[in-house]
C-alpha cells in the first residue's frame, strides 16, 4: 500500500491543479477589485504549491524506483554469488570423493592380485584423501577405508612372516651347494635377526605374530650356537 501512496497524491495533486485552473477562469468574470485579485493570487500560489507537491513526490517515487532497483541487483548478484560457492563447493567435493576412489579402487586391485606393493605409502595417501573429506562422505567410505587398512596390515605382516622364514631358511639350507650354503650361513647376523625382532613384535595377526617370532628364535639359537663353536 505504502508503495502505492506517492502515485496516489500526484493524481491529486493534478486533479487539484485543475480544479483550480478552473475555479480562477470562473472567478476572473464573476467578481471585481482587490477581492477578486486576492482570490487569484491565492489559488495561483495553491497552484504552485501543488506543482511542488508533485514534483516532490515524483522525486519520492524515482528515488524508490532506484532503491528498488538496487535492492533487486543486490539480491540478484547475492543469489548468483551462492549459486556459484555452492556449485564450487560440490565440485570440490566430487573431485575429492573421486580422488579417494580411485586410491582405494587402485589398492584394492594391487591386493586382490596378490602384489607386495602395497605398503604403508600407499596408506599414507588413502589417509590423506580420507580426512580431506567431510564427515558425512567419510562416513560413506568408512567402510572401505578400513577393509584396506586392514588389507595394507595383512600385506606388511605377511611380508615379515616370509622374510623371518627366510632368515630361518638361511641357517640350513637344504638344497644348496656348500659354497651356497656357507654363503647364505655367513649372511645370518644378530643385526639382521634384531631388525627382524623388532617388526616381528608389532604384526597385529596374532598367527602370523607368533610363526615369526618361532622362526626367530630358532635363528637366536642357532647364532648362540655359532657363537659358541
């Protein structure tokens, strides 16, 4: 309603301005002398007035014309500005989602095809794209993310079941020449066996944990017994 008042007052404004054209056209033949005079200056001045009025208010309603005008461009422009943070946004997140994807999906294959190169570089970056995400996507993924956690560990445990065995392997081997043999007996050493010890005790499979730790200490007794001959 407030944005229809200005409209209305010009209307009467100009109704006015006629009505009292018209009114001094009538007093100019009905009456005579100073009173007559007087009656026109006044309606002259009313005249005025009304024109002021008007011009006052068309001023009032061009100025409201370019407040709204900027009202719409600034709600315009802030709609366009969400819309185009929003759109980056999820793009952001896609290709994040995508990055994490590919890792796991690249992981997943290397262990499915029963490869060693899976280590704990490769669970390193999985890590990283993982706590990029936000909590809800990471929730989506959780899953997958700690079957491989858990696929990179069986690899690493495996690998230092199979390299105590070898040390073990290496203080008899059975199908090698002598030369062979004293060779490989010779590359048995305490630092080797104590390297191995040490990864030996943090395997989380509870059995493979303990065939390494067998293996070793059979490879601890026979170096004493080297030791002592």
């Amino acid at each position: 309603m407030a944005f229809y008042l200005p409209y209305l007052l010009i209307f009467v404004s100009i109704s006015g301005s006629i009505w009292l054209i018209y009114k001094i056209f009538q007093t100019r033949y009905s009456l005579k002398g100073s009173k007559i005079r007087f009656k026109r200056f006044f309606l002259l001045g009313c005249i005025f007035s009304l024109i002021i009025v008007s011009s006052g208010l068309l001023g009032v309603l061009e100025g409201n014309k370019r407040v709204s005008r900027s009202i719409l461009l600034g709600n315009v422009t802030q709609k366009y500005e969400s819309a185009r943070n929003k759109k980056k946004k999820e793009q952001a997140l896609a290709q994040k989602m995508e990055e994490f994807t590919t890792c796991y999906e690249e992981m997943n294959d290397i262990f499915v095809n029963q490869e060693k190169r899976l280590t704990d570089k490769n669970m390193e970056k999985l890590t990283r794209l993982y706590q990029n995400l936000p909590e809800k996507q990471q929730k989506e993924v959780q899953d997958n993310y700690e079957q491989t956690k858990k696929d990179v560990q069986y690899v690493k445990d495996t690998k230092i079941e199979e390299a105590c065995s070898d040390l073990f392997g290496d203080t008899n081997p059975w199908f090698a020449s002598e030369e062979e043999k004293k060779e490989k007996q010779q590359s048995v050493t305490y630092e080797r066996y104590e390297n191995l010890f040490q990864q030996a005790t943090n395997i989380q499979s509870p059995t493979k944990k303990e065939t390494a730790l067998n293996y070793l200490e059979s490879v601890k007794e026979w170096l004493d017994q080297q030791q002592q001959n």
